[in-house]
C-alpha cells in the first residue's frame, strides 16, 4: 500500500484535479484505490460525482470518532476506486479538534487498518498548513507536491518544506517528498521552463519532478461540473493523455526503487 498526499498550501495548483485524475487512472489500471477528501471545500467529492448534500457520514464524522472507517468509505461508480468524501461541516473540525489530546492524529487513528486494503490512497489536503492537514501528514507516507508553472510558484516552497520538516522530525519519520507535479503547462511561456529549473534549487524538491507534465487543458476544467474524471468525460484529451502517462510514472517508481 502506498498512502500519498497532494500537499501545496496555494490554492488553484491543481491538488484536487490531481488526486481525482491520477486515482481514477490508477484504478482504471487495476489498482485498488481509495481517494480521502479533506478539503471543506469537498472539491475532490463533487469532481467525482459524490452527492455531498446527501451524506450519511462525511471525513468529519470520522475523525470526530462519530462513524467507523467502512461507514464512510463509498464507491465513486468507478470500478476500484472508493471515496472518504468530505462537506462543509469539515470546517468547524479545526476549531472543535483544539482541545483533544491527540488532535494531530486523529485521523490516523480512526482509519486503522482499512488502509491495508488498497494498492494505494491518495489524499486531497486544503490549501492551509493547520490542523487538518497536519492530520494528513502524520499518516501518509508520501508527499506529492504539485506546482503550477508561473511566476509565483515557488512562492511559499519554503514555508511547506519547514512545515515537511517539523513533521518529519516529531510526527512522522517514515515521510518522504516522492514527486513534484508540474500543472497547467503551456508551452509557449518560456517561464514555464525556469520554474521547471529553479525548483532543482530546493534541496528536498531537487529532481523528483516526474517527466509528464500536465499540460493546461480546458477539458480538464469542465469535468469536475459533470462529476467525472476526465478518463470518463474526454477520454481523448489532452488532459486525459497526461494523466494516464501519470499514472504509469508513478506505478514504475516502485520497479526503479532499490530495495
Ligand atoms: N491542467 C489543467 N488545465 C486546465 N484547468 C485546470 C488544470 N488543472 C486544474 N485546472 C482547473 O484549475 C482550477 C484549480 O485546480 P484545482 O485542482 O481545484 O486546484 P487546488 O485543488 O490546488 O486548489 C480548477 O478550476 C481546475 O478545474
Ligand atoms: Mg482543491
């Protein structure tokens, strides 16, 4: 089991079109997945066609310990790939965690094994360093970081490479930046190549960007309205071409670790 966050506290990076498109590749290449919304905005459950307003249980409800992980686990309508989808009650949760002890791993500890199930699970973090993301951090294992490639992308790196820091040294020792996802490329900006090359100059970033590149695709803007993952709504795309290419990377990467 593999357990991935996509981790960038911009917002607009391209997050949530990620951790939806890049888990229904993945399933659609046979692995169990399970994709984890923890964004109040719940983006990720309406990109996927989850009903938010007619919710039995919500994120919320299991990391407040109201529900058991397999109440909140439902299936997108995609073969091998389920959903801890999350609405907007999710964000009181930061305030109402403040005085439990523990409150950094809530998360972790309400999910138990049910993680052990799935080839992997990607999470969907908000686009803040707080509480909620933290709760992330401290279980998964992984870190993907996506970056638009503009003029301001590296603008508060360093700010999520001190957070990844602290993590690791008090919460989390097993984790680990294991790639960078360029979004929205176009080609004609020539600026787009020196974001690509100045992130070599951060340390724990340095060459973990994977070679595909997800090119800036209208159809992948238009999918979230229609509840689908672009493989779904434009299998023809470009949008849909990069995501698989994705999706491939990211399963070789564990044919090329050494072990
Ligand atoms: N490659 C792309 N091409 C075109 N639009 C994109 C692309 N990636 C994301 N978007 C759009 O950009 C906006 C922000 O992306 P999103 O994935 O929601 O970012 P985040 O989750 O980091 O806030 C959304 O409207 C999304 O549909
Ligand atoms: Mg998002």
């Amino acid at each position: 089991m593999r357990s991935i966050a996509l981790l960038n506290q911009k917002g607009g990076v391209g997050k949530t079109t990620t951790t939806a498109n890049l888990g229904a590749c993945l399933a659609m290449l046979g692995k169990k997945v399970l994709v984890i919304d923890m964004d109040p905005q719940a983006n990720l459950s309406v990109h996927l066609g989850v009903d938010i307003h007619n919710l039995k249980y919500s994120v919320y409800n299991l990391i407040m310990g109201e529900c058991k992980p397999e109440e909140v686990i439902i299936n997108t309508g995609i073969e091998n790939l389920d959903i801890i989808p999350a609405n907007i009650e999710l964000s009181g949760a930061e305030i109402e965690l403040v005085g439990v002890v523990g409150r950094e791993t809530v998360l972790k500890e309400y999910l138990g094994d049910v993680l052990d199930t799935y080839d992997y699970v990607l999470v969907d973090c908000p686009p803040s360093l707080g509480l909620l993301t933290l709760n992330v951090l401290t279980f998964v294992h992984e870190l993907f970081i996506p970056l638009q490639t503009e003029f301001f992308a590296l603008q508060g790196v360093s700010k999520l490479l001190d957070t990844y820091e602290v993590v690791r040294k008090r919460l989390n020792h097993n984790l680990e930046i294991t790639g960078i996802i360029f979004c929205m490329y176009t080609s004609r900006a020539r600026l787009c190549n020196e974001v690509i090359e100045k992130v070599k100059e951060f340390p724990p970033l340095g060459d973990k960007a994977f070679t595909t590149i997800i090119r800036k695709n209208v159809k992948l803007s238009e999918s979230p309205s229609h509840g689908k993952p672009i493989i779904s709504y434009a299998p023809g795309s470009h949008g849909s071409e990069d995501y698989r290419a994705l999706a491939k990377e990211v399963v070789q990467q564990e044919n090329s670790k050494v072990s």
